[in-house]
C-alpha cells in the first residue's frame, strides 16, 4: 500500500462559529480500568471551535479522557455529552507505535477512485508529503508517517479532533509542521484537544487548557491553568498515588 491511499470519509460543510455552545461536555465523570482509577469525577465542557492542550503528569489520565470520549475507555460513573451534529464527526489520533510493518498488514487506509484520490493528494501535500505517494507505508520515517496521519485527518475533514500525544519521538521541524496545521483548524472553527507534555508549547500555541492529574486540577484560560501552584498541586498527587487504590476516592 502507498501513502497516497488515504480514505475518503465524506462530511457535511463545516459551520463555523466564533462563540457557542459545548462540542463537548463531560458531567462528573470517571473512568477506571480493573477498578484502578484513571480520571476523577472530572465535569466540565470543551467549547465549540476551542482549542485545548490536554496536560498532566505521565499516567495523569490524559489518554483516558480522549478514549473515554470516543468510546474505547470504561466509564465507572458520569458521562460524556457530544452535540448532536458531531457525534459521527470526531476524528481520533491515538499514540502512535513505532512498528510500521503492522500497517502494511491492516490495510488502514483502503483504496481510492476517482476525485478522490485528487482530494488524498492535496492532503498529502498539505503536511509536506508531495513526491512520496507513491512510497509504502512500511517505508517511511517516524515523522513521516506521523505525517501520514495528519494527512489522514485533514481527508476526514471532522469538525472535532482529539490528538493524542501527536508530537511525540517526531523532529523539530515535523513538529512545528504539524503544529501550524492545528493551530490552523481552530482557525477554520473546528474543535481542537491535544494531549501534550510540553508546557512551553501549550502556553505558546494553545488558548485554553484542561489540567488532570487523574483528578481535574484546572480548566480555562492556559496562562491560568498553567500557574505554579496548579503544576506543584499536579505533581504532589502524582507522587502520592496508589496504584491500587478503589475506584472512587473523591465524593460525588
């Protein structure tokens, strides 16, 4: 399979609006694995055309919370509210694996015909990858392929998009790459949540930003969420966590 066979997934023209109601809303929820808690009794929302860093120590909760949004995480209480008109238009990147060969094998992407294969190489282009369509997936670099990715997201064309960690083990100049194509769907309107570690970043790029450490620390504006006493709280819980602890530790 080349790069250049990217599924075509057709959507519904993006509405654009510069304020409105919650894409996402979350209401006191919590998610656990093998009653091992994961996130908290978190409640909140993620406005329509936001754009959110997701932070927090390693083992915070921040992977949980996207793949409870999207369905592939155990909810123990709460639940997750998505508008009406995007619930079959989140488009998801989880945390990439290394192991291209695997790709080869799964057939992700399908075949092309006709136009759209016009529409799979304009986004191919659009994250630097013109003049490699032709290049199996099995033979690209780390960055390229999460290249790839990206491009695989722009053909879903979703007004929703949860990244998870997309700039991880990817060089410098891939990473800004791709960070301008973010910043740039917010533009357009769409509703953007990244889960990412570099703080610099998220105060750099990032108007708003949700802060868990397995339990919700803040949720707003990132100059206030990012403060020192809210990272010195983030971190003493993850220093005082019990990996074997019940399910539920903080009252509903």
């Amino acid at each position: 399979m080349s790069v250049a066979h990217l599924k075509h997934v057709h959507r519904e023209p993006l509405h654009v609006t510069a304020e409105g109601p919650a894409a996402i809303a979350v209401c006191n929820l919590t998610v656990a694995y093998n009653r091992h808690p994961a996130v908290h009794h978190l409640t909140g929302q993620f406005r329509d055309g936001s754009l959110t860093a997701l932070c927090g120590p390693n083992g915070g909760g921040k992977s949980s919370l996207l793949k409870a949004i999207v369905g592939l995480a155990p909810i123990v209480s709460g639940h997750v509210d998505v508008a009406a008109d995007r619930k079959r238009a989140i488009a998801y990147l989880p945390q990439v694996v290394a192991d291209l060969g695997h790709w080869r094998r799964s057939g992700a992407f399908g075949r092309l015909t006709g136009a759209h294969r016009q529409q799979s190489l304009a986004a191919l282009a659009a994250v630097g990858l013109q003049g490699l369509e032709q290049r199996p997936i099995e033979a690209l670099s780390v960055g390229q392929f999460q290249r790839l990715l990206f491009a695989r997201l722009i053909v879903e064309d979703a007004p929703v998009i949860l990244l998870d960690e997309p700039f991880n083990a990817i060089d410098q100049r891939t990473t800004e790459d791709l960070l301008q194509l973010v910043t740039g769907w917010s533009t357009e309107g769409r509703t953007v949540v990244a889960a990412i570690h570099d703080l610099d970043m998220a105060r750099r790029a990032f108007p708003e930003a949700l802060l868990i450490a397995r339990e919700p620390i803040a949720w707003g504006a990132t100059r206030d969420v990012l403060g020192d006493a809210n990272l010195a709280r983030a971190r003493a819980l993850a220093e005082g966590w019990l990996e074997h602890a019940p399910v539920c530790e903080v009252p509903a």
